[in-house]
C-alpha cells in the first residue's frame, strides 16, 4: 500500500533537471514515480554491495565454504550412479 508523506528536499539544478528529463523519457506517471525509481535503484546498489561482501567474507572462510559444499551436495532426489 502507497501512503502518501510529503517532503521537502533540496536539489542543484543539474540533479533536478536531470529527473524531470529522467521522468519525461522513461514516460513515469509523476515526479514521485521517479523518486521511487531511485529509491529502487539505491536500494539494488546496496545488496550488490552487501552479495559482494558476503562473497569476499565466503572466499576467505574455509569452514563456511565445507559448509555450503556439504549441503550442496546433499542428495536431491536423484540418485547418482
């Protein structure tokens, strides 16, 4: 559900201009929208970073690794031969 909460936020020119132009070419239906949009897009950007961190953290931990490799391997219902 959308609730509606006003602010007010402050903008240079060349970031406001650049989502009026932003909203205008990716045909959004209302300023909102496109805030929204890079909300989404902020929020992707952090779990990239997060995976990648988890993916280092992973890479250096033998024990998580022995980990993950047992339960891989567990069986799926297929027998292997």
């Amino acid at each position: 559900m959308t609730r509606v909460h006003r602010k007010h936020v402050v903008m240079p020119d060349d970031t406001l201009t650049f989502l009026e132009t932003y909203q205008r070419t990716h045909n959004l239906p209302s300023f909102s929208a496109v805030i929204e949009a890079a909300a989404l897009a902020l929020k992707e950007q952090e779990l990239r970073t997060q995976y990648a961190q988890y993916a280092a953290d992973y890479a250096q931990n033998p024990d998580e690794q022995r980990d993950a490799e047992a339960w891989l391997n567990l069986p799926m219902g297929d027998e292997q031969q």
